[in-house]
C-alpha cells in the first residue's frame, strides 16, 4: 500500500493494484498478465472509475527507467535484494 501512495502513477497487470489506484485517484494502467480476467474486472468496473486499459507492448513506453536501472545486468536487476536497494535509493517506504 506505501508503493502505491507514493506513485505518481500505477502501470501494472495486477489487479489489486489497479484497484488501489482507483481507489487513490492515481493515473492507473491496467493491462493483460498471466492472469485472464484482467480485461473483464476492468471492463466490469475499473474502467468506469478512471483506470485506463492498455496493451502489454502500449505499457513499455510509460514505465521510465533510471539510469541505475539502465545500467545493471537482468540477472542483476531480478534479485531481490538488489530490488530492495534499488528502492531504497529511490525513497520508496517499505
């Protein structure tokens, strides 16, 4: 819930976090995951209270990277403590 309230906008293929960000007034992207009811929970509800659907490849482009990010290997970036640190760095509440 801290990451969510500190966005400035909330890009993702989670559902509970869409709907967090509804809930916030936040700038919400929703698109298709692993999960197939995304589409049908957004267009039943999320999408009458502001969140916008996107297509996965539509997605890339609102998700800016740092240039820490820019920098690491993948194997790197996947780890979870190096994730920790990275959020760390950029002042997200945990």
């Amino acid at each position: 819930m801290k990451v969510h309230l500190h966005a400035k906008k909330i890009v993702t293929n989670r559902t509970h976090s869409s709907v967090i960000g509804s809930v916030l007034n936040k700038p919400t992207y929703l698109f298709n995951g692993s999960y197939h009811k995304n589409r049908s929970i957004w267009t039943e509800t999320l999408q009458d209270r502001g969140v916008k659907w996107l297509e996965p490849e539509e997605a890339i482009g609102l998700v800016e990277k740092s240039w820490l990010d820019k920098l690491l290997p993948n194997f790197l970036k996947n780890s979870w403590k190096v994730k920790q640190v990275f959020l760390s760095l950029q002042k997200v509440p945990q």
